[in-house]
C-alpha cells in the first residue's frame, strides 16, 4: 500500500509547523527569535515550549524525554527521565518544565575529558539547542544539547562547531559589509554529508570476534571476484538490501532527516545514503542519528551494517563526503558564482577566503579526519591522498590565473579592473566533478571534503574548516578595511591577486592518488601527515593554538585535553584489534591450521602405505607450508602478545601512539598477510568463522 511520505515526513519531530500550532502566539514568536537570531530565551518561554514540548511527545506516545549530546567517545550519548512525577494523592501526572528543557546535569565524570576532569569540577550539564529540532526515538522525547564542564570547557563536539558557525558568521556578514552588502545579517554553513557503509548478514558477523570487537577483519583471503568487475557501483539492488534501504528511508524520514539518494557503491556489499544538505549543527545531529538509525534497522532485517573505514582487504573502504557552503540569511549561496558583477565579487572574495583557510590550515584540515580506523584509507589507491589540496577544475583555476597575471580582461584594461559578470563562467558541475581523487574538490557551488573517514561525527572538520574560513575573512577584511565603495573592486582584484600568488601551492587539478603528486606535494612544502600519530601533534601546534583560542573556539586547555583524548583513543583501538588478532588466531585460526595439517598427512601417510609408488609431492609442499605458517604465525603472536603489554605500559600518550603505528600494527600485518595465506589453503568448513567469500556475496 502507498504510504503518504509528505504526512510521515518528520512525524516525530517537534518541527516549526508543531510549534506554531502548539504555542501561545507570543511565545511562538519568541522562540523563533531565539532560533533565527541566537537571542537569550527567557524562562517563561522556556516553561511554554516545555509544556507543549511535552503535550505532543506524550501525544506520540512518548514517556521519557533525554538530553541527547556528543561526548569525545565519537558516539551520541543519553540518560532517560520519566515525565512522570507524583502529584501527591499516590497518582502521577506527566511533567516537564522550562528548566528541565534547557539544562540538564548528567554525571560528566565516565566520559571523556583529556585531563580537564582532574583540574576541574566532574560535574557537567546540557544546554538545549533550540536550532536542532527536537525528536522522538522509542518512546523517548529526545532534546538536542551541547555539553560542557560547570566550568565552561566543551566536553563535546557540538559546543566547538555551534561556537565555530557563529565566529564564521560574524566574519562572514562583517566582509559582506564592507563589500557594500547591507542587507545579510547572518551567514550559516550548509552541510551534505554522504554516508558509505557495508551491510552483511548478523549470523555471519556474529561468528567473526573481529567484526564484532573491531569492526573490520583483521585477517582473511580475499573472495575470488572483488570489485574489479565495476559491476557493483549503482548496480541493481538486490532484494534484502533494497527493502532495508527502504525501510532506512521511511525511519530516517520520520525523523525529518531528508534522505535523498541511495545507490551501490564500488565494493561488494557496500552502499551509499545521501541527505539534502543542511545548516551545519542540524546536519550533525542527523548525520549521527543516520548512523544510528543504519544500525538498527540493519538489525531488524537481519544485516549489520558496518561503519568501519577499512572493514576488508583488497576492497574499498568507506568514507564520507563532506559537503559544505556558505548561504545567508537572505538565502544566497555565497560559493555560487553570480550572475552580477558584485555577486561575482563576494564569490570571489568567499572563494579565496577557502582557498587560503585550506592552505592555512591544511594539517588542522588533516587532523580533523584522522583515526584508526581512516589510516587505512587515506593514501590508498581508493581514497584522497593524506596531502590535503584543493581541486579547483580548469575553468575557475584558469579565471584565478588571469587575475595573477592580470590577463583578466586584457593588458591595457589593467586600470579598469571589472570582475564582471560577463567574464566569469558559470561553473557546471559536470566541469567541476570530474577529478575524484582530490580531498577537497569545489564542485560547482560547494566544496567537498572527502578525506573523513565513515565513522566519524563531522562537527570537527566542518569546525575547522569554518574557523578557518573565519579566520582568512579576518584577515581580508584587514586588507580591505577603509577601501572606498568606489575603490572596491581594484582592491579586491589585488587582494585576490596577493592571496592567489601566497597560497596557489595548495591547488592541484591532477590525479591525487598518482606516486608523482606525493612528491610533488613535498617539493611545494604541503604537509603529508601519513597517520593519525603524526598528524595529531598538529593539533596543539602554536599557530593553531592560536587560531582556535583567537575566535574562542577552544581553549588552549581545551585543545590539549581533546590531543590526549584522541591520541588516547587511537591506543587504546589498535589494543583491541591486537588482542583480537591473539584471540582469532589462538582459538580459532591456528587450532584450524593444526588440525588441517595433521589430515593431510595422516590421509597422505595412510594413502602412501597403500600405494608406495603414489606421489605425495604437493601433499608435502602443502603440509610444509601449512606447518611453516604455523610456526610463523605463532613466533609472531608471542612477539605481538609481548609489545601490545608493552605499549599498554607507556604513559606517555604519544609515545604509546607512535609505539602503535611503528610497531605494533606493521606486525599485525605481517600477521594479516601470512594468515590470508594460509587460510586460502584450508577448507572453509574447518575454519571457526565465515570467510570473505561468504561475507561479501551472500545477501
Ligand atoms: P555527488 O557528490 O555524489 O555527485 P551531489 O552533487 O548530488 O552528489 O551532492 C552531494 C551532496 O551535496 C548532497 O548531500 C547535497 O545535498 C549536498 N549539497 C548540495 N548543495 C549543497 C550546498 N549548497 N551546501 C552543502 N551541501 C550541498
Ligand atoms: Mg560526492
């Protein structure tokens, strides 16, 4: 039956079409200044959206309501309270007050805080962000919220990314401004994240241990068809896949997140959802509630769906596409070149301002996507390279040369400078797609940042590039400050002419994954941060300290603390995966190894006393390589059970990451790669655990 999608769109969300019917008029209007202009809600408004709040969750079917956050663990967090409170006679009535929904104090202490904990107060709280909308999930009122210490540090990534639009805002209206724009007074980031994932069957996932504490196999021979058919990217959608994906979309859609397109991807087994773009902190949130909501209804179809950046060898990994603009209040998309000469201006001005925030900021850039997990992308011949660079496509790198060279609009027009309408193109996507190997592609009237990694929250690269982007405004809007209106445009011309002359090392239009642009990239002295270890000493690099603190994004403290955290994260994950590599290869791998072997040459023996003139030459070859892998194998895991002890030993954080990259993980490659040979040899049915074969070919 055809279900209305209209009327299930966003039916379990407190949307502005909910409030407008369940508000008191003034009250409604109150609000909406909060939403639209970020003003102070007073508290009897608070106690009014509450009360509504409450009336339409409980309408829904909701008993709970939640302050729903995003601690440092990567993932969302939330503790449950019952609307429920005695109303004195033994009986309860169902309540929920304007305090309740602004501020809520979950013990900050088991989370974590890179230190902070130790110098200040455990305590932490919620505040409610009235831009994100509120929504319902299994019967629970969920409330949108930032989380910080009681002392003001951001234990979050919500509170840098909403601190970081509004510094990008103020930046942005400021140029505007001086531009000779009166009209914008307000200027938000508009994000499209698209989401690669993998689904495979639950009974098999269960049995692999590496799946299940990892996320991604840790050994295994590679199926004998991958991906090199190309008959997987947007084939036809096989009948398990397509009905999760369309129950996907019905829940996802429930909950207002515009779901959009959904396809196929490269690799066997994996698949892409794409959202219509949104305001940044909005796209976040439903970025990680899409996520979430994968996973679940992965489960209910009897699938699990895999997040993990590199779940298997020898296929492609996934990652996500960060879609990112600029539009103001008055909806104006800020990176789409315009049809007249001012327009054109701004465009020029916005795209500059990226260009060098990307430059600038190019190892903060890198950083924002490093983890585990992306370490094994990055560099790949599937994925940007870890050199961040911007592709700009001919046309627009072209335009930004004659503005270098003043060829623009001929030699002796010099004086005359016109950044007209007219001249510039207007940049198709089909012009601006087609290099798929850059990190960071303008793609007509956005940019893409495609170097994230699919498990990761995208607040911290879309808060570092705004700061960034905020931060290259800043310092245009000093170069052009006291500029007569008339004056402009030669200004601009000779502004964009100094930045692009300072900062055109970081455009690159040729193939990313190509041997030659890495050391093409060294001899134009662009950062290649290879691993999260090397690239995470960035983060507290002076001058990035000093940007974020500048624009009050972190604290200096704050920074360090999310360093350790992260570095932190990065040890204990490569700990996991090393004492699941021990337990897969101790209980189920080498016991398979052993016991194959001694078949073989008990039936090879047995064969032999029958027939003494029988060759057994293979059957020995395979018996010596089986028993070689063995010995291999186990001299080795005794070398990794004794460093994974070891770096568990190091206090110093960075040096137990480095331990990791350096030691640990090329030795459980080294595993990796002896035991996917070995394991070709031996029978699947003998192996404790589903092999590739399986995992990728039998939805
Ligand atoms: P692809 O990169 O796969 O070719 P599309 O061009 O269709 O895909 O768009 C990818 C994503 O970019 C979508 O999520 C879309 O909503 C988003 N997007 C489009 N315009 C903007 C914008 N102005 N700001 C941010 N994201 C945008
Ligand atoms: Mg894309």
């Amino acid at each position: 039956m055809a279900k209305n999608i209209p009327a299930l769109y966003g039916s379990l969300v407190f949307n502005d079409k909910v409030m407008r019917n369940k508000l008191p008029k003034d009250m409604y209007k109150a609000l909406r200044k909060t939403i639209e202009n970020g003003t102070h809600l007073e508290l009897d408004v608070a106690n009014s959206v509450a009360v509504a709040m409450k009336e339409w969750a409980v309408e829904n079917g909701a008993t709970h309501y939640t302050h729903w956050f995003q601690p440092m663990t990567g993932f969302t967090a939330e503790k449950h309270d019952s609307f429920i409170t005695p109303s004195g006679d033994g009986e309860v009535i169902m309540d929920f007050s304007g305090k309740e929904l602004i501020k809520g104090e979950p013990d900050a202490s088991s989370f974590p805080s890179g230190g902070l904990r130790a110098t200040f107060e455990a305590r932490g709280y919620t505040a409610w962000d009235p831009t994100s909308p509120a929504f319902i999930k299994d019967g629970t009122l969920y409330i949108p919220t930032a989380f910080c210490s009681y002392s003001g540090e951001a234990l979050d990534k919500k509170t840098p990314l909403l601190r970081s639009m509004e510094t990008l805002s103020t930046e942005a209206v400021r140029m505007l401004k001086l531009l000779g724009n009166d009209t914008v007074t307000g200027v938000s980031t508009t994000i499209g994240p698209e989401q690669e994932y993998f689904l495979v069957d639950k009974e098999l996932y269960k049995k692999r241990k590496d799946l299940v504490f990892c996320g991604r196999t840790l050994f295994g021979a590679p199926a004998p068809k991958g991906q090199e058919m190309e008959d997987h990217y947007f084939g036809t959608l096989k009948p398990r896949v397509s009905a999760y994906m369309h129950d996907l979309d019905e829940e996802l859609w429930k909950l207002g997140i515009p779901a959009k397109t959904k396809h196929n991807e490269v690799a066997p087994a994996q698949h892409e959802l794409a959202p219509i773009f949104d305001t940044a902190n909005v796209a976040v949130d439903h970025n990680q509630l899409t996520m979430e909501v994968m996973k679940k209804v992965a489960d209910k179809h009897g699938l699990v769906c895999l997040l993990h950046e590199k779940p298997f060898e020898g296929i492609n990994g996934s990652g996500k596409h960060n879609n990112w603009s600029l539009v103001t209040n008055d909806g104006v998309n800020l990176l789409n070149p315009g049809t007249t000469p001012a327009q054109n201006i701004q465009f020029l001005v916005f795209l500059m301002a990226v260009i060098k925030a990307v430059d600038d900021y190019a190892d903060l850039m890198r950083v924002s996507a490093c983890g585990a997990g992306n370490d094994h992308r990055l560099g790949g011949n599937e994925a940007p390279p870890a050199i961040v660079s911007i592709f700009l496509g001919d046309e627009l790198s072209a335009v930004l040369q004659s503005i270098e060279n003043d060829t623009y609009f001929g030699k002796q027009e010099k004086i005359q400078m016109n950044i007209g309408a007219t001249v510039l193109p207007h940049f198709t996507k089909d012009n601006t797609d087609r290099n798929r190997t850059s990190p960071f592609a303008f793609t007509g009237n956005k940019f893409e940042f495609r170097m994230l990694g699919s498990s990761a929250s995208v607040a911290n690269p879309n808060m570092v590039l705004n700061t960034a982007v905020a931060e290259a405004l800043s310092q245009f809007y000093k170069e052009l400050e006291g500029t007569a209106p008339e004056d402009m445009e030669h200004a601009v011309h000779e502004l964009i002419k100094r930045a692009i002359r300072k900062h055109k090392k970081v455009i690159f239009n040729g193939n990313g994954y190509s041997e030659e642009w890495v050391a093409e990239a060294e001899k134009r002295g662009l950062y290649n941060l290879a691993s999260t270890p090397e690239a995470l000493p960035r983060f507290i690099a002076d001058k990035n300290v000093e940007l974020f603190t500048k624009h009050h994004i972190f604290t200096k403290e704050e920074i360090y603390s999310r360093y350790e955290i992260l570095l932190e994260n990065y040890v204990k994950t490569i700990g996991i995966e090393s004492r699941t590599l021990q337990e897969m290869l101790t209980k189920d791998f080498l016991p398979a190894v052993s016991s194959y072997t001694g078949t073989v040459a008990r039936d090879t023996a047995s064969r032999k006393a029958f027939l003494p003139s029988l060759s057994t030459e293979k059957e020995e070859k395979l018996v010596t390589e089986l028993t070689a892998a063995y010995e291999t194998l186990t001299g080795k895991l005794e070398v990794l059970k004794q460093m994974t002890r070891e770096v568990d030993g190091i206090e110093d954080m960075q040096k137990a990451a480095d331990a990791c990259h350096e030691k640990v993980l090329p030795l459980m490659e080294e595993l990796r790669v002896c035991a996917s040979d070995a394991e070709a040899k031996i029978p699947d049915e003998i192996l404790g655990y589903p092999t590739y074969d399986q995992l990728l070919f039998s939805l």
